[in-house]
C-alpha cells in the first residue's frame, strides 16, 4: 500500500482515539497584573482548557534513553522534548515552538551524551540543537541545504508528513540522518567536522540510527532494509529481503535500537509491529510482535524505539499518543503519556465560534474535529471524527453558527463548508469546493455569519472574500483582497471586517466598497503582526488575534484603539501564535492558544454581551469506528523433538516449541505402532493428552507430552516384542491478531 494511502489512514486513526472519559478543564489563575496588558486588566478571571505538555503526547516520534535512565521524548506536534523517568513520571520540558535556535516546529530526533548533553533535530527548520542537562541551549549547527554540514530533514507536518532525521552517539561523534538529501553524516560532538559517509544513492530517506561497537545500523526507510556500516561509511551488510509482511522484510523501518547483547529491535512503520533480530555477525531474524490497534500492546504507526540500560523497550506509539515498555519478548511492561487527541486536548486548534446559547466550538485542526465546549470549559460533544470513515473534516480551521445553531466547519485542505446539524451532530450538506473560479475556495482560513444568513469566506489562496447564502446560493466575491486571515461582519452585514496579511484590518460595506482601514506593522498598541481570526462583541468592537505578536487587541468600531494583553509564553494570559478569538453571551472571551494547543477563556471584566438565548440541544454523534488495515501474518512456529526412545519406561515425550511472536500454543500426538503384524488389519494407537502454553516473541519451551500407564500396557500387549513407533505430532499456535498457524509433524520412536 502506497504511503499516501497510510498517512490517510493515521488521519483516520487519530480522530477514533477521541474516545474516553472527558477531561475537564486545567484552571490557572489570570496573572497580576495581565501580561502584555496596556492599562487596566480587560479581564477579572482566566481558566484554560487542554494542556501543552506536562504528559499529554501529540504524536510522539522519537525516543532515547539517557545515562541516568530518564526518557526523552520528541513531541513532533507539540514541539517540545518532554522527559520522563523510566517509569513514566513526567519530569521537565525541553524547548518550546518557535522559529529561533533551542525552539521548534516539529522534533525529527534526540540523541543524549554520556554526559547528559541532549541532541535534537528540529527538522523543519534544518538544524541541530544542542541543550546542556539543565534544559539551557548550548549551541546550534547547520542549515538547509545540500553541503556538507548542511540538513534537508522536512518540515514534518503533523499526524501524515513526519519529521526527518536521525541520531546516535558514539563516544564523541554523532551520527545524522540527513533523510531527504538521502546521507548520513558524521559530526564531532560540538558541531565541528562534518564528513559525508553514506552519500546519496545507497540510502534512501533514512531514519533512525543505532550504534554497537564499531558498527552503525541505519534504517533505509524508502528501500525497506536495515544498512550496517562501520564508521567511515563501508558498508558491512544489509538486513531484510525488501518490501513486505514477512518475517524478514519491512514496510517504511522507521526506527531502530540495539539492546545491551546486542539485539536489534526495528519498528515497522507501517507494518505496525516491532521486529527483532540477532547480535552480529548475521543479524538473523528472531521475532516479530504488534498489530493495528488501540488497546494495550496495540501499534499505530510506531515510529521510534530505544534500548533501557536494562534491556526495556520503549516505543514511541505515535498514533496512539503514548509511549509503550516492551521486555524482548514483546511482553507489555508498561505505558504512559496521555492522549492529545482525548475530549478536552487539542492540536493546533485554530478557529472559535459561539451561538446564541453562550455554547462555544473549537476547530480543532490536526485532531480534525470541532469540540463543543460548555460554559464552564468541559466538552459537551465533539463532531468530526469518522463515523465508520473516511474523515469528515481534513483540517478544520474556523467555524461560525447559524441563527438556529447549527455549525459551518470551514476545511482548508477540502476548501469547503461543512454543515453540521445541530440535531445530529453530522454533516447535512456542504457548501462550495477546491478551485479558483465562481463558487470555489483555495485555502480559505475564516468564515463569519451575519443575521441575514450571508456567509463571508477569507478564500486566502483566491485573494478574495468569497459570499454565500446558508442554504449554498454563490453570490459573487470581492477580489483584490490580499490574502485575508480573518473575517468579521455586524448582525445587519452594514459593515465587514477583515484582516489580512498586510498587518492591517480593512473594513467593507455590504457591496464590496472599501471603507476604512487601520492598523499596520508594529508592537505598540494598534499596531499589527500577521493578524488572524477576528471577532465582534456585541457592542461592535474587534477582538483580533494578534497572532505575531502573540496575543489579544480590541479596537472600537471605526478603529479605536481600546487595549491589548498577552505576550509570548506558555503561563496563564500568554499565548504562542493566537489564532481564534469570540466573546460569547456570558462576557467570556475565548482564545485559541494554537501552538500552547490549548484554549485560554477569560472572564471579561466589563463585557459587552448580549442575552443568552435557548437553543436546542446538541447531538452526540455514534463513536467513530477504526479503520481496517491488513492482519499480521500467523506465528511462524518451531517443533523440535528432544528424546524419542525408551517411551514406554520414561512416558514421557519432550517436546520443544517456539513462536516468532507472543502466542498460544497446544500441542497434541498419536502414538501408533510402526509395523502392522498380519493378523491385524489396523495398527493399534493412542492419543497423547493435549499441553497448552503461553510463549512470548522468539521464546521456546519444553512441553511434554505423557502416557498413562492404561496406555503403555496397551501398546506393550498389541505390540508385544516390538517397539518401533510412529509419532504423529499438531501445534496449533494463536496469537492475539492474524490467523492461527498449524504446524504438523510424523516421525518415528521407540517404546
């Protein structure tokens, strides 16, 4: 199955693991005075929902150990490093989202020196970031492009476009992936002496690195195989025998760790299991385990694997949001963090709305829902996850109600308006589709109602402000708008509101006429950087997101500046690249914290509100159903006989069986005399009784079958001086996914 085709399917994935009990709201108190604030606090109280970190994972790919045991973890939507103890205590951050050295937008890979010295790949910028034990930035090194000491690792997109690279230290070298310049490069520990060793043409797309000895594993992700190299990039051997589901091969081998014997452990990407094979020389294959789920010891898309100084596996469990403890024989240890994509956690939410009842929407984007919030921040239903599938909503990124309360999900990679009815909770219609002409949208990134039931789209990629009816009616675009973020229209549709990528708000009249505008470029109040969504109250001022700025402005009507507050952060009252923004009917002001991947609320000190008024209830749509992807292939199973003489004085037949993956086995046998005497015309038989065992991945055991003393006088009067046997053995193996393997065996004995 082509990738694009299984990056699909984790999009699918992450919406059905919205399932669970609700998470209420983290309270953090409003602090004093406002951060950013210019004159009073505009607020007398602040709560938030969802959490940036501190456990909660949002598609974790990259895992290692360091030298007192703790886990580092690479969050690659949330940005961050997040480090835990080997037991699944979280413990610290490390970094934060952002452009500038030590922040990031998605996290490729971590690598920890001997000395506690952290290593990490921020892939979409290109570079390598070098933190001392405490968290502090030490240094960074490199760039994007094709030279030497230069990275082209991707951007790393969220949940269907992961991070590049790969690290692994060897004393004071470290070793890169640089994935898509298809190389690996070598590097002193302070960034200094950049070497190519495996230049472009054998690898293709590598990913995760490992270390033992002399020898460096690399996973060659686009050629389905493991490379062993020694340090100045020969090439000792390969590992697998290509694309597939077989024992010995892969599908896109994402990551790899050696254990301290020497094992090395492989997790499959898109075969959704973890592979082990031998120490060196010959890296035979031992074991395989995993399959497609959610459940405990489930994969979905593992990405990334790390060896524990006691042999522990930890498994970066990405489409599950979770870190998995596996021992070597695929056992479940243990699992921690908590889901990003759990009722009341976001990922990159991006739009905001509220109806008349004072209920409030979130677009949550990567997650790719919309969650309905109560006043007091708990969920009160989330719409937009499959149900039994494709995914309804590829990337909500604003939302707006109708007078009756039902919802308008603008979705930027499907350019159309979804509308979900409030009685269901499921999409009735839509409205327009991708392209450039009359009715079409590209790229759109807000949408706002007015009382007339005129629709207004920031149609981005078209610089235009594109208008529909409710019911779907085009009614033409005002273009030469730039490239408009955010749009806002009075009740009456007499004025327009929009901002857009010139840092100014430009204000229209109902038929397109440009009547006013403020704003510009700047820090200081009134002034603007990449503003985003906007909203009006009730009392017809503007509440921006100030998004470059990185946080809240309100103006008045004709442009009036009223006040600010928020600044860069991650405490209460400062936001990373605010996106959304509404006032609701209780005075509360709502504020998607996008790159903090949360919703900040705050009690606006005096509100301009309107009455709330009764809506109809809300809908809770069915849970979403999993996607179904291919079953593992049956245990491969061994059978090995250990004694087969003296039956009749010993009993006993010795019998050892092996799984290549964790599996139940029952073991069955037929005793019957070898040579038919002519007297007779069948030969005489006994049936052993039947042994069941629980065998874990590459493990084997003795199970023995037994003959009763019934049975062995039995044979001894039939068979008389005779002792030749023929044995007829079954093993029936099961594991817990794929069809069970029936192994069968004749071979001859003696009594």
């Amino acid at each position: 199955m082509a990738r694009s085709t299984h990056r699909r399917l984790m999009a699918l994935a992450g919406c059905a693991l919205a399932l669970g009990a609700l998470v209420l709201p983290a309270i953090a108190p409003a602090q004093a005075p406002c951060p950013g604030a210019s004159g009073p606090c505009p607020y007398a109280s602040g709560s938030q929902v969802g959490q940036r970190g501190g456990g909660v994972l949002r598609f974790p790919q990259t895992v290692a150990v360091g030298p007192d045991g703790s886990v580092y973890v690479g969050d690659q939507s949330s940005s961050v490093i997040q480090v835990f103890t080997p037991k699944g205590e979280f413990l610290r951050e490390v970094g934060l989202a952002g452009l500038r050295p030590g922040e990031f937008t998605s996290v490729g890979a971590v690598a920890v020196a001997g000395d506690n010295t952290l290593f990490v790949v921020s892939s979409g910028h290109s570079r390598i970031d070098r933190f001392g034990a405490e968290g502090r930035l030490i240094a960074s090194f490199g760039s994007r492009g094709t030279n030497v000491g230069q990275f082209n690792f991707g951007p790393g997109g969220g949940n269907d476009a992961p991070a590049g690279g790969g690290l692994a230290i060897a004393g004071n070298l470290l070793f890169v992936s640089d994935s898509q310049n298809d190389r690996v490069q070598r590097f002193n520990l302070d960034g200094s002496g950049a070497t190519e060793i495996a230049s472009p043409g054998l690898l293709a797309n590598p990913r995760g690195l490992a270390v033992h000895g002399k020898r460096l594993i690399v996973a060659d992700d686009h050629h389905h195989r493991l490379v062993v190299m020694d340090f100045g990039g020969r090439v000792i051997r390969t590992v697998g025998s290509g694309q597939g589901r077989g024992k010995n091969q892969f599908s896109f081998p994402f990551g790899v760790a050696v254990d301290p014997q020497g094992r090395v452990f492989v997790a499959d990407d898109i075969n959704q299991r973890i592979l082990r094979f031998g120490p060196r020389p010959d890296y035979k294959y031992r074991a395989r385990w995993g399959s497609y789920g959610t459940g405990p010891g489930k994969l979905a898309y593992p990405r990334a694997i790390a060896s524990g100084h006691s042999g522990e596996l930890y498994v970066t469990n990405t489409g599950n949001d979770r870190i998995d403890v596996f021992d070597r024989g695929g056992r479940l240890l243990r699992s921690f963090g908590a889901s990003g994509r759990a009722p009341g956690q976001f990922n990159t939410p991006m739009g905001v709305a509220a109806d008349a009842s004072g209920l409030r929407a979130v677009a949550d984007s990567v997650n790719g829902r919309l969650e309905l919030l109560h006043p007091d921040g708990s969920v009160a239903s989330i719409w937009g996850s499959p149900s039994p599938g494709p995914t309804i909503l590829r990337r909500p990124v604003a939302v707006a109600f109708d007078a009756a309360g039902d919802a308008y999900v603008l979705d930027q990679r499907r350019a159309r308006i979804f509308v979900f009815a409030r009685s269901t909770g499921l999409p009735a219609r839509t409205i327009a589709a991708l392209g450039s002409g009359p009715g079409r949208l590209r790229d759109p990134s807000a949408i706002a109602i007015d009382a007339a039931g005129v629709i207004s789209v920031a149609d981005t990629g078209n610089s235009r402000i594109a208008r529909f009816t409710t019911a779907g009616e085009y009614l033409g675009a005002w273009t030469d708008a730039g490239k408009v973020r955010g749009i806002a229209t009075t009740p009456d549709g007499s004025r327009v509101y929009v901002s857009a990528t010139n840092h100014r708000i430009t204000v229209y009249d109902p038929q397109g006429a440009q009547i006013a505008q403020f704003g510009g470029s700047g820090r200081t109040l009134g002034k603007l950087s990449a503003p985003a969504q906007i909203s009006l109250d009730a009392g017809g001022n503007l509440w921006v997101a100030d998004r470059g700025n990185n946080r809240i402005q309100k103006f008045g009507p004709h442009g009036e500046r009223l006040g600010m507050f928020g600044e860069r952060g991650i405490g209460a009252g400062q936001f990373i690249n605010p996106t959304g923004v509404v006032v609701d009917c209780r005075g509360t002001l709502t504020v998607t914290d996008t790159r903090n991947h949360r919703v900040q609320q705050f009690a606006l000190a005096a509100p301009a509100a309107p009455p709330c008024v009764a809506l109809a209830p809300i809908a809770h749509p069915p849970p979403p159903k999993m996607p179904t992807l291919p079953p593992p292939l049956g245990p491969e199973v061994s059978l090995r006989i250990l004694r087969s003489a003296g039956l009749f004085s010993t009993r006993v037949l010795p019998i050892r069986v092996g799984c290549d993956t964790i599996c139940d086995v029952r073991v069955t046998g037929t005793l019957t005399e070898r040579d038919k005497p002519r007297r007779r015309k069948r030969a005489v038989s006994t049936s052993l009784r039947p042994v069941t065992s629980k065998l874990q991945a590459a493990e084997s055991k003795i199970v023995r079958l037994r003959l009763s003393r019934a049975q062995v006088a039995r044979l001894r009067k039939a068979m008389g001086s005779r002792r030749g046997l023929i044995v007829t053995l079954q093993v029936e193996a099961t594991a817990d996914a794929g069809d069970p393997t029936t192994v069968s065996r004749r071979l001859t004995a003696r009594g």
